[in-house]
C-alpha cells in the first residue's frame, strides 16, 4: 500500500509539472474579483499597475472604466493607454453611431508585458473580432502578455443560477469558468455590505436615480452579504486548487485548505449514526462530505456488509458520496482517500480497543493521530454503540467457520507425516521448514486466525514429535527451547506476511475486475455507431457484470409490458420513479423495493434520460458496495455514450441539412439566371416581331427568329442537363450501345456545337486507325459536347481547341480536349465535376449552370470510364481527359 500511494503521489507530481509546462509561454492572468459594483476593483488594479511600473515593468492600459470617479481617473495619471478603437455601430431601427472598444490588435501589436483590461465579462460591440471581452483576454494570454482584469461574482457563469436565487436578477454577460484555469493570482477586493451601500448613496457608484433604485433590489444588504459570502468562496476555492498542485509538483501530498469532510465506517453497530454526526458537521461547516469503508480482502461479514450498505444508502439520501477503499492497512486505505479528495477532517467512530495493540501504539486512532498530522481527527463514540459494538465482536468478529478450522489441523497433522517420511527416509534432522510452509499455505488461503492456530498446532507437533525427548513437551537441551521458540516466531511472521499478501491479492483483483469491466464497456462504447448500438453493447455489459438479466430503455415513455423480459406493474411503477426523480428504485433501495429490478437513472445534462434495469437472481438478498459502485459507474459511461452518438447524429444532421440547403439555392440560382436569361431573350424578340414586324426588312426578322431559335435550344439544353442530372441521381439512365466511329462521335458533337457558336475553332488530332466503339452513342456525344462547350466558352478569340484521340496501350480509348485559357486552380480541379460548382476563372465559369462536367463525368462514368481534370500544355490553359474502356458485346465476344 506504501508502494501506490507513493505511485499516486508521483502521477499527481508528474500532473502537477506538465501543467505548469504546458502554461509556460503563455501569459499569465490576475484576476481582481468583487462581490458588486463599486468596491473598488478598477481602483485596485490601477493601484497595482502604479506599483508595476515604479518597478520597470512595461505596463499598458487597454481599457479601464473609472465611471468618472475623480480618484480613479487620477491613477491613469503617468500611465500609458492605448486608444479606443471606433466601430460603427448600425441598429436594426435607427441610425448609426460610432462607438468606443478595446482595440485587441493595437495591443498585441504593443505586446507589453502587462496589460490591463477592465471588465472581463462586458460584452464587445458588434463587428468586433470576439463576441465577449474575455475571448480578447485569451487571446492576449496566447500571445504571452500578462493580463490584469476585474469580474464581478455574479458574472461567473457556473453561479449564474446561485445569483437569480439570491436577488432575482438573472445576470446576462457571464463568464465560463474555464477562464480561470488561466488564472495565475486572484485578488479578493472586498468591501463590507454597510460601506458599500454609503459609497452608493454618496453617488460615487451610480448616480442618484439608478443609487436609490439599486438599494431597493440588488444592493440590499442581505443580498450584498451573500454576494460576499460567494466571493470568499471562489477565492477559497481558487487558493485551495493552487495549493494543491504546487504541493503535488514538489511530490508532496495534497494539503487541502477547503474544509471537507470523510468518515469511516466498519459496519459493526454505530456506521449510521456517523453518517448522521458526519452530515451535521459538514452542515456546519458547509462543506462536502464522503463515507468510506475499508475491505481488507478477507472473507466479509454478512452482518456487517448489511450494515454498511444501510449506512452508504443513508448517506447517499443524506447529500453524501461513498466509496468503497481495498487494502490490507486501514490507516494506509484512510490516509491514501483523505489526500486524494484534499479532506481535512476524518470523523471516525471509537472502536474496541485491544490493550496489547494499545500497549505498542497499534490502534487505528493511534496510528491515524500519529500519521495524519495534517488532517483533524474527530472520533464519534456513545456508549450504545460501544456496548453493541462489543457484542458484535463477539458473535461475528472472531468467529472461524468449520472450514478454516479444518485446514489448520489438515495441515498440522500433513506437516506431520511429511515430517516423519523425511526424517526416516531422507536423514533429515531440522524439520522446521516443512512446519512453516504448512502456516504459510494455511495464511494463504484463509484468514490470519486461522494461520495464528496453524502456527500454534505445528508448534505443539513439531515439538511432541521431533524435539527429544519425543512424545513429549518436555524439552531437554536447552538449544532445543529456543529452535522450538524461534519456529513459533517464525510461523507467525511467515503467517502475518502470507496473509497480507492474501489480502492484497484479493483487494487488487477486486479493483482490476471492476477496471476491466470499465475498459471493455468503453471499447465497446467507442466503436458504437448509433443510439441501438450503444445500447445493445450497454446491456450486454451490465448483464455480463452482475451475472443477472439487464435492459436500457431510453425515453420518457414507460416500459413495455411485453418483450424479452417480463416487466410488472411494479416494475414500471419503479422504473417511472426512478427517470422522473433521478434516483434509484426498485429491488435493494427504499422506494418500491418489492419490485423484482433494481433501476438506475441515466443522467444526462441533469435531467433522466432513461433507465437502466437490473434484475439478480432471486437468492441475491442484497447488493454489495462494488456491485452497486460498478452499475452506476458503467450507467454512467453509457449516458455519455448516449450524449455522443446524439451529437454525433445531430451534425450529421445538420450537415445533410446544410449540403440541401446549398444544392437547393444552387439549383434556384441556376434556374432564376441562366434560364432567365434565353427565355428574356425569346421573349424581347417575339415581342419586336410582333411589333415592328410590317416595318423590318426581311434580314432584321430572319435575325430575330435565329435570335429565337438559338435562345430556345440554349434553353433546351439547360433543361436537358437537369433532366440528365435527375436521371443520374435516380440511376434511371439506360445504357443503349452500338457501334459508333470515334471521328464521327467527335464530328457530330463538334458540327453541333459551331451551329451555336459559329466562331469556335477546333485542331481535331485523331489517331490513324482507331476501331469504332461500343458505347451509347447520344450520351458519350453529350458527354463530349459538354466538354468542347466548356473549352471553346474559356479559349480566347480565334485560339483553336485541340482535341486529340487515341488508343492507350491498356486497350482504352483516351480523349483529351485541351483549351489556352486561365485554367484552373490545383486545389479547385476536383471540384469543378461537382453539381452546380462555378470559379471565377477556369472552364466552368460563371456562365453556366456548373452542371456540364458533373453530367460528363456521370456518363461517362456509367460506361465504365473515367473524367479528369489536369494543367495544359506548359502550364497554360486546362486538359479534360476522357477516358473510355473498349469492350465487345456478348455476342460478339461469344
């Protein structure tokens, strides 16, 4: 036990220096904490900075709010100030105003080794870089510039519910509590309530209309004191902290300057009425509590077991935590618990004292006041409770089952006739050993008890048998006294010694079962995908820990009567209970305990979300500690489990939700511009013939009717490629092949296109002997003519297109359609095959719908071929690759 708490105290010391490593080179934050405003925070901070700079230390005010307190504003006096940045400020209603803010940039630009900034929970203005003044402070502290700053108590935001309470007001601008893990010192600037409350009726806090209306809310005196009271406790808390790491960096053991609690109890006649004196003194002291018993790895009684239980349950509803502590030294469990949770007081019960232990300083308060000198000792004593815990003494405490017994005169009387065979075969005089192991594999297997008797019975064989004269307990040598004395010392140290190691054993196969069952629950919890397989992989583990049946039922309805367990009315009554109030219910507990299962709340956020049900086998009378500790710990791995896979399917959400949104604005963007527009240009020309028809010669009107004509079948190719796109998406395109000549596929697709653009130039480079192909002839010449579209848009005026075809040596059919434009970005290359996805500058531009690729590379990705995007020759101007496998028909390859 001296060995893990040694290796305790060296992980807290080795957690402790990489905390102080990993602060190292950030800068370091002091905080000047209040109960209200006006106790003189700003004042305070002013004060330290004059201090600061008399020093040498390079000081910088960002931002300090005197309020127009004369005295304040003196100390600004011969200290710099950074000026106000001035972000317009434009309300929904009204018109704009320039307001003043804390320039962030200009003071990591200035980047001195302090600065102040006042007023840590204030709210930034909108535009700023951060929302709340204390996202500027972290960045400061990121950059490695100290940061001095004032808060007041009711901005923290873990005591924002504490606040409304007190005096009603629910406090808006708050503060995480995170914030001050930065924290370096804390500066308690307190005030008592009456002078804080003549300071605002002087009007040095407010002026006197808002003085007079604070009075009568939030500045009463029995909220100020309570405020106050708050405040001292933060501090508190915060010192207590620092201690205690610096304490654990120098391998020393925690010392705990917050004032907490721990009793012991052993479950013989008096744990529930400490648990009772316990909770009244934690009351007084208001501070936190915890029950702990000791299991030294020994066979437990039943009687006290019971009695310990009733005790964890009482404190449990009492407000208390309970733990259950494994080693063979209760001093060493006490002391190990103490320094873990920082306790400061041990409440103990007054114990049967043995006066030969007491003699030697051996008792438990002995060795606690010896040991503990840096923990108050209470012992709790009545003399009910001495006179019940004698008697429990001697009907359980003492008492051997047959069993041990037996062992111990078994392996007497085997020592014996081992003994016997070695000395008449083998020679042997001394005999001792074989005695000895006899006690240690007595102390192996049983209690100390029973290795003492073990030990006492070889001493009386080895001696009535060996020792001369024989059969006999006369001893005639003298040097036969004292082998005979030292075999008995020996027997017992070897006893003592086997059954600590016992108990040692036994207490860490305890803690490694319910590690185990802990780490498989988490791998399991880990890989769980969704809520079904969380819980499945919950339920299987809870049944496989308790040897028992186990269900997870999430949800506020009530259980199923029927399904893979039968549930009673009872039990639902229970399992109600327990999610409505977040306790456990049922069997073992005090609420519905005629019920068969035994329901934990899963506990997310605060709130039940769920219920997990146990049900033990029916000669199960009772629940142990480590069983019920197991099931709440694994209860409450699976509520995080739950809380995850939640958060995890909510983004998922959100970023389906979020891909919709955009492809659908997309697609209205695509259908309100670039459909607009030929339809805009049909109509114009429609309309003018319809006009100035009598009045046009005959070549205006043949123009206007191409004008109609070119306008509606740009239109009708826009809406082909969304009924392309559609029939995509919905895997409705039927692949109908023949046999169709690359340089006509190329030519028809070419010829279609100079019918819209006339002015388009093309370089065709076809191979000499290319074989037709076996494709959809109308979806690779779509495919294709997408494509060339989408070079000749990009080419610059009388630059031709290249396209070249050609056989790989693979057997696949590559075509490469090559344009002199802008290109595109690297990065943006693989975008550009996705539905509606435009660039500013390469071949897919702003013109279009950003369907044309996305269409080509579906196509062609149905015949089995590929679509890539790669840089022109000499980096200039962008290369679509097609490629297409060569294939036969059935027939044909029959």
């Amino acid at each position: 036990m001296t060995d893990s708490r040694s290796a305790a105290l060296r992980q807290q010391q080795a957690d402790a220096l990489i905390g102080e490593l990993q602060r190292q080179g950030a800068g370091r934050l002091t905080i000047f904490l209040g109960m209200a405003p006006g106790v003189g925070k700003t004042y305070t901070m002013l004060s330290r900075a004059r201090e600061l700079k008399r020093r040498g230390v390079d000081v910088v005010i960002g931002i300090a709010e005197t309020h127009g307190r004369a005295e304040t504003q003196a100390l600004l006096d011969d200290l710099e100030v950074l000026p106000r940045q001035r972000i317009e400020y434009q309300p929904v209603e009204g018109r704009g105003r320039l307001l003043e803010e804390f320039d962030l940039d200009a003071m990591l630009a200035r980047k001195p080794a302090v600065a102040l900034v006042d007023e840590l929970a204030h709210r930034n203005v909108p535009g700023s870089r951060h929302e709340r003044r204390w996202q500027d402070v972290i960045e400061l502290l990121d950059a490695g510039i100290d940061v001095y700053t004032t808060i007041n108590i009711q901005h923290l935001e873990s005591l924002n519910d504490v606040v409304y309470r007190i005096t009603g007001v629910r406090v808006s601008e708050t503060v995480p509590d995170v914030v001050f893990d930065r924290l370096r010192d804390i500066v308690l600037v307190d005030l008592p309530p009456r002078e804080l409350i003549e300071r605002l009726q002087q009007g040095k806090v407010y002026v006197p209309e808002q003085a007079a209306q604070a009075l009568q809310a939030f500045f009463s005196p029995s909220n100020l004191s309570a405020l106050r009271e708050l405040a001292m406790q933060t501090a508190a808390d915060r010192v207590d902290i620092d201690l205690r790491e610096a304490q654990a960096a120098r391998g020393l053991p925690g010392v705990s300057l917050r004032r907490q609690v721990m009793v012991a109890i052993d479950g013989r006649g008096q744990s529930e009425y400490l648990v009772r004196v316990a909770r009244r003194i934690a009351e007084r002291r208001d501070a936190p509590w915890t029950v702990v018993t000791v299991q030294g790895g020994g066979a437990t009684n039943e009687h006290a077991q019971l009695e310990t239980d009733r005790a964890f349950a009482l404190a449990r509803r009492l407000g208390g935590e309970t733990a259950v502590l494994h080693g063979p030294s209760i001093v060493e469990a006490l002391l190990d618990q103490a320094g873990r949770i920082g306790a400061s007081t041990i409440v103990i019960g007054r114990t049967r004292e043995r006066p030969f232990a007491r003699m030697f300083n051996r008792t438990l308060t002995q060795q606690l006041l010896q040991r503990g000198a840096h923990y108050e000792l209470t012992i709790i004593s009545t003399p009910e409770a001495r006179a019940r815990a004698r008697r429990t003494l001697r009907q359980v405490g003492v008492k051997l089952t047959g069993t041990d017994l037996g062992l111990a005169f078994v392996a007497a009387a085997v020592a014996t006739g081992v003994g016997w065979l070695l000395e008449r075969y083998a020679g042997l005089e001394d005999l001792s050993m074989v005695f000895i192991v006899a006690v240690v594999v007595v102390a192996a297997r049983t209690r100390m008890t029973a290795a003492v008797i073990a030990a006492t019975l070889c001493f009386f064989a080895y001696n009535f048998f060996f020792i001369e004269p024989r059969f006999t307990f006369y001893i005639g040598a003298r040097q036969g006294v004292a082998t005979v004395l030292l075999f008995l010392v020996a027997a017992l140290v070897a006893g003592r010694l086997a059954a600590k190691l016992r108990a040692q054993v036994i207490a860490l196969r305890a803690s490694n079962a319910h590690a185990t069952a802990l780490q498989t629950l988490g791998r399991q919890l880990a890989s769980a995908a969704d809520i079904g397989q969380v819980v499945e992989a919950g339920r299987v583990a809870l049944q496989r820990s308790i040897d028992g049946d186990a269900l997870l039922h999430l949800g506020d309805d009530p259980l199923p009567r029927e399904g893979a367990f039968a549930v009673s009315d009872m039990d639902r009554a229970a399992a109600d209970w327990a999610r409505r109030h977040g306790q456990p219910a049922g069997r073992f507990t005090d609420t519905l305990a005629h019920a068969d299962w035994w329901f934990l709340p899963l506990m997310i956020g605060g709130k039940a979300a769920g219920v997990i049900g146990l049900r033990l086998p029916e000669h199960v009378s009772r629940l142990d500690a480590e069983q019920r500790r197991l099931a709440e710990a694994m209860a409450a791995d699976i509520a995080e489990a739950v809380v995850r896979t939640r958060l995890v399917a909510d983004l998922e959400n959100a970023r389906v939700t979020g891909e919709t949104e955009r492809l659908r604005s997309a697609l209205l963007s695509s259908v309100s511009h670039d459909l607009r527009t030929p339809l805009a240009s049909i109509i114009g020309a429609a309309g003018s013939l319809e006009s100035y028809s009598d009045s046009m010669n005959a070549e205006d009107r043949r123009a206007l009717l191409d004008t109609i004509r070119m306008e509606g079948e740009r239109l009708d190719r826009y809406i082909q490629n969304l009924l392309d796109m559609t029939r995509l998406g919905h895997g409705g395109l039927t692949l109908n092949r023949d046999w169709i000549g690359v340089d006509e596929l190329i030519g028809s697709a070419v010829g279609r296109l100079q019918r819209y653009q006339p002015e388009a130039r093309f370089q065709l480079g076809i191979a000499d002997g290319l074989k037709p192909i076996w494709v959809h002839p109308a979806l690779v010449e779509q495919a294709l003519f997408n494509v060339i579209e989408n070079a000749a848009k990009f080419s610059p005026p009388g630059v031709p297109v290249e396209i070249e075809a050609r056989d790989t040596d693979d057997g696949l059919l590559r075509i490469d359609v090559r344009d002199q434009g802008p290109g595109i970005p690297e990065e943006e290359r693989e975008r550009i095959f996705d539905m509606f996805f435009s660039v500013e500058r390469g071949d897919s531009g702003r013109q279009g719908t950003g369907l044309g690729l996305a269409i080509t590379q579906g196509m062609v990705g149905a015949h089995g071929g590929s679509v890539e995007a790669l840089p022109g020759p000499g980096g200039r101007g962008t290369t679509i690759r097609i490629t297409l496998p060569r294939i036969e028909p059935v027939a044909a390859r029959a």
